[in-house]
C-alpha cells in the first residue's frame, strides 16, 4: 500500500498527499463541461493520424474546425511550416492591419506558496524574496510610464497570504493612473474577486495552465493551491463571469506533449470564444526555460519550427486572437513572428522585482532571451515596416 506523503510543501493544507482533482474549501465550483470537452478530446487526438492532405485540406478552409487545428499541429504539417506561415500572415493582416501591441510585464512580488518544479519563484527555491509597496510600485510605474508604454501586465508569485487579493487591487488603482490598458498574470481567483479586481481597473486576466495532461499536472505541481487542476483551467472561465473583457491561454510548451498542449490551449480558447462571443482571446506560447539553480531545465523537443508551428496553428484557428511572443525567446526569433502571426510583443522586459526604477529588491522568475529596451523593440517593429502601438483600448 502507498503510504501518503506527509511533507508539507507551500501551503499549509496542500501537500503532495491532497487528490489534484479535487477542489478545496473555498473554491468556486463553476462547473466542468468546457474542461470535460477540453481533457476527452485531447485525450482522444492521435497527431500521427494526420497525413499532407489532412494538412492542405486545412489550410484551404476559410474557417477550420478543431480536427483541422490538430491537422495543423500535427507532425505532417512540419514540411508545410512556408504554407501555414504564409496563411498566417494574411491573416494577421487581415484582422490586425500592420498593428503590434507592446507591453512589459511588472513583477510587484516574488513569494510563492506553490512548489511547481520547473520555476525560479517555487517555494522552495533559495531565492531573495521581495514584495513592493505601494511607494515603490509607484515609482516602478512612473520609471516605466517614462518609456512611452501604456499597457502593463502586473505579476506577483501566487501568495495569497504575501500578495492578497486587496494589494493587488491598490497596486492596480495605481496603475490606472499611469496606464490605459492593465492586465494581471496572478494565482487563480474565484468569480467575485474577479469583480473586485475588475472594478480597480483589470481589463484582462491570463492564467496559464502550464499543462492540460492532468497526470503529468500533478507530478509538476507538488505543493500549495497550484496543485487544484480544474480549479486552475477554469479560471479563465471565472474571470470572464467577473466581468472581465480579455482572458489569456497558455501551455509551457516542453513540459509534457507539446502538441497535445497546444491542442487543449486552442480548444479551451475556441470553446470558451464560443460561450462569451463578447471575450478577448490571448494567447501566449512560453516554452521551459532555465531557471536560477536549475541551468539544465530546458524545452525539449519544442525547437524554433515547433513553436512557429504552434503559432501559426493558432491563429490560422482563431484569426481574430492577440498572440504574445514571449521575452523567453531570442530577439531575431521574436521579431520574424510578429512579421508573422504575433500581435504582441513585451519590451523592456524585467522578471525580477523593483528592476524598472534600478532597486533591484527580489529574484528573477526565470531567464530571459530578449533583454532590449522598449526604444530598441520599437525601432525593429518599424524596421520590419509594422507600426508599434501603445494601447488598442481607451475608456470615455
Ligand atoms: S510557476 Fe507560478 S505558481 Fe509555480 S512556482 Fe512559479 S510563480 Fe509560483
């Protein structure tokens, strides 16, 4: 008999031994039809069922069906990357005219109460440990306000005793005053804290998944409230009954079955696009990087033309969704995506804490590939003959 493992990893109530399928006192239960169709359908996709005309058959579609996105990720759609980047394009441009978004990523915390083991922040990684106050948020705002960008993506570690719900929402009223556009990248919250959170001044949520094969999930994710699966894939869900207008969807390609991943990414997308007509759908498409202490972790089989694989499939799936290409990715891949499939693109980038205004208090999550300014993204936006823009949204 197994006997349960009794260390105590992150949260004091959450350890290996607690069944990651089961939510836990105080969740909110919305129900599962969406993440039902999510897990059976890319539990059921063989990708090595797909042959060339699967593929061509797909990109000839003026809209395609799932069966026809799996076609796309698909192994037999590798010798077809020139086509599927070709469709891509068009309709980027189709739908996005020369436009790419930039953005950067603003870290106001570092602590974690979750051992997922693949990251920089997880508990129990000797890191130096930060959170900003209210002061120093301002000024890290100011110092990036100062670069001309108008959207920000706020991150803490997910901590809900460190970085409670009621901080993130003052470090998001601060925001607003810098910012027209703000999103959050923060732990998985129930509906009316989405409201809350809405009504400071949130205009999207991004919640990535990490990885939709609930097996592997729960080998990942040892310890704190990360490890509730459906809890953490339906938070999108939540988020968009809390009122928010964005939700984002992303695997961390190379942790599991990429193409099964990026499947279940689009899927859940495409379904939920389906029950709120009315959400915006983002996409980002991380994949593994090294981390401080763990130099060897690294994205596997996802090379560069897997990912520009995944990239493309999604938005030959779903045109009308923003993509990010992520900082983890080295400058020259970033810049031939955005010609490409990309809308979005961060830019004077720092992962650690109070790095924007030089106090450098906390560690970095993870290592980044593209360290350029927000000027020098900008010069190679208009370098490839696109046009940088600041913020796709004003409140009147
Ligand atoms: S991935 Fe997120 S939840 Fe997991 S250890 Fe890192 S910061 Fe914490």
């Amino acid at each position: 008999m197994n006997e349960p493992k009794t260390e105590m990893v992150g949260a004091k109530y959450i350890t290996r031994a607690t069944d990651h399928m089961q939510y836990q006192p105080g969740m909110d239960n919305i129900g599962s039809e969406v993440q039902d169709e999510v897990i059976a359908r890319m539990q059921a996709e063989d990708f090595s069922r797909y042959t060339a005309a699967d593929v061509l058959c797909a990109l000839r579609k003026d809209a395609l069906q799932p069966a026809d996105f799996a076609a796309l990720l698909s192994p037999a759609a590798l010798p077809y990357l020139e086509q599927m980047a070709q469709r891509a394009q068009a309709e980027t441009r189709r739908h996005f005219g020369n436009s790419v978004q930039m953005f950067t990523p603003l870290y106001i915390a570092n602590y974690c109460e979750n051992y997922c083991i693949y990251c920089g922040f997880n508990c129990h990684n000797k890191i130096r440990r930060a959170k900003l106050d209210m002061d120093e948020i301002e000024r890290e705002l100011q110092a990036i306000a100062a670069t001309g960008l108008q959207e920000i993506l706020m991150l803490t570690g997910e901590s809900r005793a460190m970085s409670p719900v009621t901080y993130i929402g003052e470090a998001v009223k601060l925001a607003r005053k810098y910012f027209r556009v703000i999103g959050v990248e923060i732990y998985p919250l129930n509906v009316d804290e989405y409201a809350y959170l809405h009504g400071c001044g949130v205009d999207y949520v991004t919640v990535f998944q990490e990885t939709y094969d609930a097996g592997k999930y729960e080998t990942l994710h040892l310890g704190g409230h990360k490890r509730i699966f459906p809890y953490r894939l339906n938070a999108q869900e939540r988020a968009l009954m809390g009122g928010m207008r964005g939700v984002g969807f992303a695997a961390l390609l190379g942790l599991s079955d990429f193409r099964k991943d990026a499947f279940a990414t689009g899927l859940h997308a495409y379904l939920l696009q389906r029950k709120y007509p009315h959400a915006e759908i983002a996409f980002s498409c991380p994949r593994l990087r090294p981390i401080i202490n763990n130099d060897k972790i690294n994205p596997k089989d996802v090379h560069e033309p897997q990912l520009l694989q995944a990239v493309c499939a999604y938005r030959i799936f779903m045109p009308f969704a923003s993509i990010t290409i992520s900082t983890r990715e080295r400058a020259g891949f970033r810049d031939n995506i955005i010609g490409i499939a990309a809308t979005k693109i961060s830019a004077g980038v720092d992962v650690g804490i109070g790095g924007h205004s030089g106090e450098d208090k906390g560690d970095e999550q993870f290592e980044i590939s593209d360290g350029r300014s927000v000027d020098e993204v900008l010069q190679a936006i208009t370098g490839h003959g696109l046009q940088p823009v600041m913020a796709d949204y004003l409140y009147v």
